[in-house]
C-alpha cells in the first residue's frame, strides 16, 4: 500500500514559506501559525502519526514565543512613557536647589552658602572650616554641642575679617569635637541644578552648580 512519503513532520519539509516583503512579514501571527498545523496534519506520515503531546507542545511553545513578543512589545512601551516622564521630570528641575552630598558649594555675590552635616554621635563641639579655591582659609565657624544627626548650616559669605568673600567656590571641612576625640563629619551642600543629563544607566544625573554631576538618587533634598 503506497504512502505519502513524508520524512518528518516540521515546517521546514512541509513546502511552505513565508513572503519575506518586510521585516514584519518574516512573522508569524496566529493564523499562519494554524495553517501550518493543519497543512503539518494533512501531510503527516500516516505510519507515524502527530501525536497529541507533540501537537501540544508546539501550540504551546507557539503561545510561549507569543507571550514574550507581546511582553517586549508592552515593556518597549513602558520604557518610553519612562522617557517622557523622566524628560518632563528634567525640565523641572533645572533651575531648582537642591541638597547633595558634596563638599565644594558655590557663593553667589548677595548670598550665602548653606547646607547641612550628618553627625554619627553627639558632640561638644562641631568646627565648621571654610577654604576659597586655593584651599586658604577664610572662615571657621563652632557650632557648638550638638546631638547626632542631620545639622544645618549657613555662611553668610563673611571672612574671618569681616570682609565679605568673593563669589566663587568655597570647600567646606567639617570635624566633630568629643572630649579629647576629634572625627571628621561628612557634609552635604545646596546647590542650583544647572541642567540634567538623561541616558546614564545609572539613573538621571543633575549637574549642580560647584559640585558637578550627581545622581538624581543621591540628593537629599529639592527645594
């Protein structure tokens, strides 16, 4: 009895194939899909018959192939609604203060220069020291006792003279005084966001006035 000699049943034996017009013809929907299983089953070896767990198989690792088409195709979208949401975010935030991490803060001429010191532990005393960029010192200020956490500080812009300092960046030195200890306190300052930069896997970057970039994620505060 004569057969329909068929070596095996996948798609690549059936004959059959895709236009390739446009990148978006090489894809398989859902009704080329089953009219390749139907044209698998008519041309079937009668000897060797589909059987239902590979024809399962198949359906399923269609709807699998599917699925993360259509999850790439809605995460694609999320990540550009993030874009224009971060993009808007950017907008607003140039031309705001901010307070980041950093030790160099910028004095404008009019005012002063604030920001703020975390304190691991108490202290009887905290030393406030200011440097133009020459690293001369031009102001040192005592805080006095004061408990652990974040403090707030102002330069007025005033010298140790009185004089008032020139515009310009100022470095800021903090160190915390406890009985004969003496460590040394990290400190954050304002800032005015000159503009952002997007793109940085790292997040969005703010690029501040005096203290230069700084990731979005590591500001304290905006103002």
């Amino acid at each position: 009895m004569a057969t329909n000699s068929v070596n095996n049943t996948t798609f690549d034996n059936l004959g059959l194939a895709l236009k390739q017009e446009t990148s978006q013809s090489k894809k398989i929907g859902q009704e080329q899909f089953l009219e390749l299983m139907v044209a698998q089953l008519k041309n079937q070896d009668p000897t060797k018959p589909l059987q239902s767990g590979e024809f399962l198989g198949q359906l399923a690792q269609f709807g699998t192939v599917n699925g993360i088409q259509e999850m790439q195709s809605s995460l694609s979208d999320l990540s550009t609604s993030l874009r224009s949401n971060q993009a808007l975010m950017a907008s607003g935030l140039v031309g705001r203060t901010v307070l980041a991490p950093g030790n160099v803060g910028a004095l404008t001429a009019g005012s002063g220069l604030s920001g703020a010191l975390d304190l691991p532990a108490s202290a009887g005393d905290v030393v406030l020291s200011i440097s133009d960029a020459t690293g001369q010192l031009v102001q040192r200020m005592s805080l006095g006792p004061q408990a652990a956490g974040q403090l707030s500080f102002n330069w007025d812009g005033k010298m140790a003279n009185g004089v008032t300092a020139a515009p310009g960046l100022y470095q800021i030195n903090a160190q915390a005084i406890s009985g004969n200890d003496k460590f040394a306190v990290n400190t954050s300052v304002m800032s005015r966001v000159d503009s952002v930069t997007l793109g940085d896997p790292k997040g969005m970057t703010l690029n501040l006035s005096g203290l230069g970039p700084v990731l979005l994620g590591d500001v304290k505060q905006i103002f």
